[in-house]
C-alpha cells in the first residue's frame, strides 16, 4: 500500500540505485495509481512477474513448488469503481473489493492475483486464474502443489486439480456432513502437545475419492 512505502523516504541506498533525489510522498504516488488505465496495470503486473523470475534465477534450483491461494476483503469509504457489498467480516454492510492473491510457499514471493469486486465468493475465477498462472511457470518444474483455506472448497477447482493432476491441500468447512464423517473416526493419532490426527476416504464424485484428514 502506498502508506507502507513511507519506510523509502529515508532509504538512501534505495533512493541511490533507483536514481531518485527523494522519494514521492503518499499523495503523488496515490494520485500516480489513482491515474492509471486497466491495461498498464496488467503491464506492471506483468513486468513485475518477469523481474521475479529474472531475481529467482527462473527458479532453477526448484523441481517442485507449492501455492499458496489467498484472498482479502478491502473495505471502501464511498461508492468506488467496481467496488459491492458481500462478506466482510470487520465492517459489515459496506462495500468492499475481494482481491485474489497467490504466493509461492517456499519464499513468500507474490507471484499474481486478481482484481475482483466484494460481492464474489472467494472461489470466484480460481480456475481461470490458475490456469493462467500455472502456465506462466517455468516448465521444468514437476510438481506443483496448492494450499487454500475453506473458502476454494469448490467443485469446479477440485476438479479441474484432479484433471490436471496438481496434488492439494484444501481446508473444508465444517459442515454436518463433515461433523458426521468426525463422530464415526474411531483411530486417532497423537502426535504430541495434545493434538491428534485422523483420517477417513471423501467420495468426491463416481470416480474420485479425496483422503480427508482432521485435525484435533
């Protein structure tokens, strides 16, 4: 966020590689993003992906990789663009964006995200979005896997991982047909500090069942 770069204003190494003699203040950068047409965005986006890889080295050292699918409800103060109402847990009934974001597991590295408005679910495009994503990557990783909170427990994703073989690791919400699943377990493994682990079969559709395993 624009108020998180304050920290530049005193960083004269920064300001010294980047050729700066000082670094903008909050209301010009904000004026600078506030100014910026759809398409240029995506093409910082896209430069920014390629100087990652370009820092990484194109991940070389990597066979394998995991990402991390989050997202995030930004509350807004009026009636910006695109903003809508949905869940939004600290300021209910306003409206919000719900932006979707994907890390790389192994070094916290933004890899991309989506711009979405605050009435879509949290699964809403996931699809597209990796798809996308995944293509990007360089080809000589093998394996890639996901992780994501309960919000992508959604068919349209588990399938589409099944289809592409991607191994995942998908939070389910506790709902009654997951409490019942629960109440049948009869093996539980301690594994220590009073947490123990137990694991049943998820039928997820005719030709697919998922290992489910609960934390307790």
């Amino acid at each position: 966020r624009p108020g998180q770069m304050e920290v530049l204003n005193t960083d004269r190494v920064f300001q010294g590689i980047a050729g700066l003699v000082s670094f903008p203040v909050q209301s010009t950068i904000s004026r600078f993003l506030s100014s910026l047409r759809v398409i240029v965005a995506r093409q910082i986006a896209d430069f920014n992906f390629d100087l990652l890889m370009k820092f990484r080295g194109n991940f070389k050292a990597f066979k394998s990789i995991t990402l991390d699918l989050d997202s995030h409800v930004t509350p807004v103060y009026g009636n910006q663009q695109r903003a809508g109402l949905g869940y939004n847990p600290k300021k209910k009934g306003r409206k919000s964006y719900h932006p979707l974001l994907c890390f790389l597991g192994e070094t916290r590295d933004y890899l991309g995200g989506l711009f979405r408005s605050g009435k879509h679910h949290t699964s809403y495009h996931a699809v597209s979005f990796l798809k996308a994503l995944i293509k990007r990557l360089p080809h000589h990783i093998e394996d890639i896997r996901i992780r994501a909170d309960s919000g992508f427990f959604s068919g349209d994703i588990i399938r589409y991982l099944i289809k592409e073989h991607v191994e995942f690791y998908i939070v389910v919400p506790m709902q009654p047909w997951v409490q019942k699943k629960i109440q049948h377990l009869k093996e539980w493994n301690s594994i220590g500090r009073g947490i123990a682990t137990g694991q049943c079969e998820y039928v997820f559709e005719k030709d697919a069942s998922l290992r489910m395993v609960i934390v307790r």
